[in-house]
C-alpha cells in the first residue's frame, strides 16, 4: 500500500506594508550607495581617477 507524499506547506505570503517609502534611508542616502569606496590613501586615490577618467582626458 502506498501513500501519497503530503505536500510541504507553504510560506505564507508577505503582508503589503503601507509606510511612507520616504520615511526609509535609500541607498542613495549613503556614501556606498554613490560609489564612495572604504579604503582610503591617496595611492587608491590616484588609482581610482585613473582608472574612472574619460577617455577624452589623455
């Protein structure tokens, strides 16, 4: 006699959140989240404008 697996129960969906969005810190709001970069010195510095200079800037 076989019996059928019973099937894994679900997750419940998440609840919708109705804050206000502009309440929250965006990563915009952050150093980080405009590319800022955590190791400092002015040797990373150097290599940092190097490396993002435009080509126009030879």
């Amino acid at each position: 006699m076989s019996s059928a697996p019973e099937p894994e129960p679900r997750a419940p969906k998440p609840a919708l959140v109705f804050d206000d969005p502009l309440d929250q810190q965006s990563p915009d709001d952050t150093d980080r989240g405009w590319g800022e970069r955590a190791e400092g010195g002015s040797a990373a510095d150097l290599k940092r404008f190097l490396d993002e200079k435009p080509p126009h800037h030879l």
